[in-house]
C-alpha cells in the first residue's frame, strides 16, 4: 500500500474529532460507546483548540490523498500525564487501516520529531487488553504506571 506520512494542515485539524472517537479502545464484543462520548471534558482535552500552543504536533498517514490516521501530541492534563515537560501521545486508524504498519510509521515519525525538538520523553495511557501494547513496546515505550485496568507507558528519547 502506498501512503505517505505527513504534518496535519490547519485546515484538517477538526480531523482529529474523527480520530480522536477512532482512538477509544472498544474490547471485542463490546458495543462502541455514542459518538458524542468525545465531548465529555476528559476527552476535549486531547483535541480542543489543537495546534495553538507549541507543544501541539500532529503527524497524519495519507493514502490516495486522503487522511485514514493520526498521531497526535501536546503537553496536558490527560490519562497519560507524567510532568507538564512529557508531551502525551494519541494515535489511531480508521479500523481498515490498522495492522498495514501505517501506527508504526506515524509513531516512529512523531518520535524522531520529538527528539529532534528537544523533548527528553513522551508518555501514553493504554488499556492493558488493548493490542496496541505490543505496538507501544516495540517503538520503546516502556510500563511507567500500572492502575487496575490501563498503563502508563513512556518512551526515553
């Protein structure tokens, strides 16, 4: 498949509403939650007034001209915060995208970004019955914070 990785444009961060609902693990056989889920404050923070402050980096997977994955960061109060210097990391697929290595490639590129800016880390939360934890390990993140049904990974960069 040939895709492209690229920096989000301004006029495609609403995008990350999409992405954002995309991103919500649902285990299998589980019912999606309402679309309007991404509404509820603990999740906004992820994507509110995105690309207004430095820390806001968003990479996009591209196939035949069109956006199919993100993966996004900035510097908040989230599931996955360690310090206000660790950015948090977002990341997802339209579901006919996932398993292409299209997550990996936004990872690796949003990571090299990171550490090309200076960033010293950059920290995520995952639901342990998530598959994407395989995913997380393998680009070097690493079990921070364990709680009752998620991690809190970091990746030293």
């Amino acid at each position: 498949m040939n895709y492209k990785i690229r920096e989000i444009t301004k006029e495609e961060c609403q995008l990350l509403e999409l992405f954002l609902y995309e991103a919500i693990f649902v285990p299998d056989g589980a019912p999606a939650p309402p679309k309007s889920i991404i509404r509820q404050p603990e999740l906004q923070v992820y994507i509110k007034d995105f690309g207004k402050e430095k820390d806001d980096i968003c990479f996009v997977a591209e196939v035949d001209e069109k956006a199919v994955g993100a993966a996004w960061v900035r510097i908040m109060d989230d599931y996955g915060h360690i310090d206000d210097e660790t950015p948090s990391f977002s990341i997802s697929l339209y579901k006919e995208y996932r398993g292409l290595g299209l997550g990996s490639a936004l990872m690796n590129q949003m990571l090299c970004t990171l550490k090309q800016r200076g960033y010293r880390q950059a920290s995520l939360s995952v639901q342990k019955a998530n598959y994407a934890v395989k995913m997380y390990q393998k680009a070097g993140f690493t079990i921070f914070r364990e709680k009752e049904d998620e991690y809190i990974m970091v990746c030293r960069l």
